[in-house]
C-alpha cells in the first residue's frame, strides 16, 4: 500500500517522487509509484476506471512503475485512447475465445481499426456465422472471469522459442523479424498469452462493450503468394450507447450502399472482366456530368486553364520525377517499340510539361491550370470497393505554379474555395489534416521544413482548427487533408493541397524572375472532389440516392392515367425538356397506382400525374418524392418552381 504524503499546485520537496497531475496538482510519494496506485490514491471511482496511464506523453499500463517525478494522466474509457486500448485488449480477448474453442487454430496478428479491431487467423476450415456467435459467447465468459493482464518481458531469441513450442509458427515468424538484440514484450490473461507492444486494460472485466461483426479472407503478410488467413472483425467501446449509436450508422450506410443503389436506380455497374473499372449508365452519366460541369465553371471562374494531357508517359519522364522509384509497384506499364511507357497515375508531371511550353515570367504567376484527368493505378484487387476504390479514376486535378511568397495567399483562397464548393454539395463541416513528411520522399529537410510550415500557417489564417498526421504526406511534399462529413457522420477525405518544391525542378521548370535571373517555381498540386468515381460515391449515399433537384439525373417524371391523356402528357414532358429539365413520360399502359409506386422507388424529386381534368385545365398534378401531393397546378407555375430549385445552388447560371 503507497502512503499519499500531499497534494499541492507546488511540487512538495521532502518526497521522493512528485506526479504532476493534468489539473497542474503534484502528489508527493515516498518511492516508486505504479499508475494504478496513483490512481487508487486521487479516488476509488477512478482507480475502477482506469485502463492505462500517460506517463510524460508516453501510454503505458496501469501496472507501470514511476521512478522519477512525472507528469501523469489516468486513461479512462472516456477518452479516445482509451477506447483504444479498450479495442486493441479486445482483439487480445478474441484470439483468447478463439484458442479456447478451436485449439488448432494458430494466432497471427489483431490490430485495432477505425471503429474497431481485427484478428488473423489459420485454420483448417472456414468460420461460419454460428463459429462467430460461439465466439462472442466465449469472449463474454472470459471477460466475466476477470482475469488480470500482465506484461512480461523475454530476449528476442527466447520468445522465438518460445511460440515455436507453443506451435504459433506466425507469431514466431513476426518475432524473428524484430533485431536480435531487441527485448520482446509479451501479455498474458490466464492460460493465453500474446505478442504486443501494449498498453492493455488491467484485467480482461474492462471489456463489457464489444461485438463481433464478420468474417473475412486475408493474405497472411498482406502478400497474395502467401497463405490465405481468416480474418475476423469486431468492434469494442467504452459505453453501451456509443456501441448503439454505431450499429445504428452502419445499419442506415447499409441502406445507402452506392453499389446497391448503383444498380437499383441504373447509374452504373462494375464486371469481372474489368475489375476495378466502372461502366456508367445513362442516368449515372449524367449525374457525373452534373457534377464535372459544376467544377468546369469553378475552374473557369477562378483563374484556371483546362487543359488535356495524354494518359501514356514513357518511363524515363516517370524516372525523372521520382514515381518509378517510389511508385512502380502502383502503376500499369506497356511498351511499343522496344520503349517502356507506364499509364499515368496522377496528373502533375505532364502539367508540368505544359508549363514548360515557352517562356514563363514572375508576371505569368500564379499560373494555374486544371484537368479532368483520367489516371489509373495498379490497387491490389482485395482492395477494390466499388467506386470507393478503383483502378481506373478520373481526378478534378488542378496545379499552381507559383513563387514561394505566393503559397500562402493561394493556400489560403483555396481553402475558402473548397469550403464553398463543399457548402455548395450539401456539406458543411470540414476536418482539416496536415500529412507530414513520410520516411520514403525526396528532397531536403530544409525544403520539408518550408514546405510543412506554409501548409500550417495557410490554415491558421483560415481561421480553422487542424491535426497533424505525422509521416502520411506524399514521397514529393506535404499537404493538407480536407475531410467532409456526410449525413450520418462518416468522414470522407475528398480535397487535397500539396506544396511541392522538388517536381517542378527535376522536370526543368523554370520562370524568369524581376532579377531576370531564371528560377524554379514551386508546384502546388490540388484537388477539391479528388476522385471523381469516389466523390460520386460519397454524393450517392449521403443522398441516398435522393438527389437535390440541380443533381438528379431525372428531375421529374409526366405520368398519364389512361391512354386519352398520353398526348398530352407527352408534350408536358416536352415544354419542361425545352425549359432545360430533366424530364421523362411515361405512357405505359399500367395503373397509376403501380406508375406512381415504381417511380418512387427511383427518388424522383418529382411526380406529375396528368387526368383528364388536368389535361383540359392545362395544369398538372404534383407529387413530391416525400409523398406529399401539391394538388394541380398550372404547367407554368411548376415550370417556375423547379426552375427557382434547380438554380438554387447554381445562382441562375445553369441546371
């Protein structure tokens, strides 16, 4: 038992060790101190809620020994961290379950995920949906026992032994990768132990919150010549209600699958004979040209030239810029002639080329240039997800070539550009990332340092909050992450801004400065939807398929009651057409009851249903895609409401 000597704002003097606590308390302790003894010492309510410490930013079990003074933070389930520690214990409690039920099943790695964790597994057959219930079963057995979680340490050769006997051949292989002079740190609840780098809960009675979600194949190493593993998914909280509130998320994104509604409202389809690629529909067609003609003018209207760049590059050009160093694994190659070219995966090299094309003043800058460029890349096919993630792609590509005392005023109006456009697509919150430089890139540190710094600052005259993402920005530079968030709370990360000070060099980019010296302008690459196929996604179910009338690809459907109406109807459907909609009649000879039904099931925003009253009052009978009926109203009056719709977005410029 640790006898508390004090607690002060000021650090006591006559104790051995003092912890700083978060509200800026020291406690004073006559020796070594573990989290959870400091945690007992402040309250019992938190030494029950504690499931880890952060001793001087550093996460670590609540067993961990302070011998030093220190700053401490007890870790609860309330804090993201937490619920961390929380999802990777469960991972832990899952391969326990497993080896409990199935003992010849070997464990081989189980990390924790967005939203949850995962755990690889090899064994003789397939789990099926009852393994997973049985599983989970056990998993709640095993948490209700309590059993506490301890670390111990063993050399690196030694734990290699050690899995060998136990017969985890892949847990001896990862351990074997690790330097023979390293120390090897094992967890162990009852009769189960595993490798890991920690923290863990205390004991496995933490876990009270945690579902298993679905069984799935993986690659063992992530390599397709390996062995192929099972891979099970979970997910784990701190509270009940949070749990709830997820399930419920990916009950209503089930619904709003694009694939599902892809198919059920004939925008596009996807074939095994091209995997990776998207076949667009008519109807799909158009919702894509909706949104590329939305960006066209957005292009126009600040200050950029389109421009069209061919999609095959010879090798050596892909050499020059550093991809086929960093990025060849990612591209598709061809070769004609006893040349190498590889199909381009991003657009920048060759609006490069263009900038080269004469010679370019300080006057010329910035000089900004757009693409609807058509890239692909060689994305493992396990990988692929719809139009989430595809091999072949078309990019809203734009790139700024600029002097460096330029970056920040264009960082910053493209920040409030993206954010408008955002607004414009029915989204208004944003998360702003900065991607710093990653251990594989080119270029200087000094350059790096430049480069990170205009990103953070351009944010901050933006006025918005940020994170930083150590080590995730591209080989060539930084850049900032803008993430939307749609309708049931995902967040999607669409628009991109790069500063890149290496490319435009090592292609010979130069402009002629007011010294008329030549220098070498800095490339800012950007890109406000990114993937076209993907935002369409994104837009696809954060709609659920009802799109805003300026989107959908079909505004308004004319529905007759009988035949003595279809010619009516059909010049309904022609007055609005010649308005500039979106507008089909159908003059099937089916009830109206099964007309109406049938397109309500395609998200119409609207429905006019023509009689014979309508027909002789020249009006029509309005339904919208809610289900409310408006009653007749005259052909013009619609004619005018959908068109005050349909423009609201667009500012009268165009449908």
């Amino acid at each position: 038992m640790v006898r508390v000597v004090g607690s002060s704002p000021i650090a006591p003097t006559n104790f051995l060790i003092n912890i700083k606590l978060p509200d800026g308390a020291v406690k004073g302790f006559p020796g070594p101190v573990t989290v959870a003894e400091v945690a007992q010492s402040i309250g019992a309510g938190l030494a029950r809620a504690a499931l880890a410490g952060k001793v001087n930013g550093r996460l670590v079990d609540t067993s961990y020994r302070i011998e030093a003074d220190a700053e401490l933070s007890i870790v609860t389930g309330k804090t993201p961290e937490g619920v961390e520690i929380l999802r990777h214990s469960a991972a832990h409690l899952l391969a326990h379950a497993v080896k409990q039920l199935f003992p010849e099943a070997q464990v081989t790695i189980g990390p924790v995920i967005e939203n949850g964790f995962f755990y690889d597994f090899a064994y003789k057959r397939p789990f099926t949906p009852e393994d997973l219930v049985a599983i989970e079963k056990k998993m709640t057995e095993l948490a209700k026992r309590d059993f506490a979680v301890t670390r111990k340490i063993l050399p690196r050769n030694d734990a290699v032994k050690f899995f060998r006997e136990q017969g985890e051949i892949y847990k001896a292989e990862i351990i074997q990768l690790i330097p023979e002079d390293q120390e090897i740190s094992l967890y162990s609840q009852d009769d189960f132990i595993d490798l890991c780098r920690g923290p863990h809960v205390p004991s496995t009675g933490k876990l009270k919150v945690f579902k298993l979600m679905r069984v799935a194949g993986a690659y063992w190493r992530g390599d397709s010549k390996n062995e192929m593993l099972q891979r099970i998914y979970g997910t784990a909280w701190g509270r009940k209600e949070d749990q709830d509130a997820y399930l419920t998320m990916l009950e209503e994104a089930d619904k709003r699958d694009h694939r599902r509604l892809g198919k059920s409202l004939d925008l596009f389809h996807m074939e095994e004979t091209a995997p990776g690629l998207v076949f667009w529909h008519s109807k799909g067609w158009v919702l894509w040209q909706q949104v590329e003609q939305y960006l066209r003018r957005v292009y126009r209207d600040n200050g950029y030239a389109e421009v069209r760049c061919p999609q095959i590059l010879d090798k050596s050009l892909w050499e020059r810029t550093g991809h086929w160093q960093n990025y060849r694994e990612n591209m598709f190659t061809t070769e004609s002639e006893k040349r190498d070219y590889a199909v381009k995966p991003m657009n920048c090299p060759g609006h490069i080329l263009v900038f080269k094309q004469g010679i370019k003043s300080y006057r010329d800058l910035p000089y900004r240039l757009g693409e609807f460029g058509a890239c692909h890349r060689n994305e493992p096919s396990g990988a692929l997800h719809g139009l989430m993630r595809v091999r072949g792609f078309t990019q809203d590509d734009g790139h700024i070539f600029c002097t460096e005392a330029q970056i920040l005023d264009e960082c910053v109006v493209y920040t409030a550009l993206l954010q408008k456009v955002y607004r414009d697509f029915g989204f208004s919150e944003i998360v702003y990332k900065v991607a710093t430089r990653p251990e594989k890139r080119i270029g200087s540190d000094q350059v790096w340092d430049k480069a990170e710094a205009a990103l953070i600052e351009a944010l901050k005259r933006s006025g918005v909050e940020y994170v930083i993402s150590p080590g995730e920005g591209a080989f060539y530079g930084p850049k900032i992450e803008y993430s939307l968030k749609d309708a049931i709370g995902r967040l999607w990360q669409c628009g991109t801004m790069q500063v890149d000070f290496s490319m435009p060099g090592l292609l010979g980019a130069e402009y002629v400065g007011e010294d008329n010296a030549r220098h070498t302008p800095v490339m800012l690459h950007r890109a406000i939807v990114g993937s076209m196929e993907r935002f369409l996604g994104i837009l696809i179910e954060n709609f659920g398929g009802a799109f805003p009338v300026w989107l959908a690809p079909e505004q308004a459907v004319v529905i007759n009651v009988s035949e003595a109406q279809a010619e009516y109807a059909e010049s309904v459907a022609f007055k609005l057409r010649q308005a500039g909609f979106r507008v089909s009649a159908d003059l099937r000879n089916e009830k109206i009851s099964y007309k109406i039904r049938e397109h309500s099931l395609q998200k119409l925003p609207y429905q006019l249903v023509v009689g014979d009253k309508e027909k002789q009052a020249g009006s029509v009978a309005v339904r919208t895609r809610g289900g409310e009926d408006l009653g007749a109203v005259a052909l013009e009056t619609f004619i005018e409401r959908l068109g005050n719709e349909a423009r609201a977005v667009r500012h009268g410029r165009f449908f």
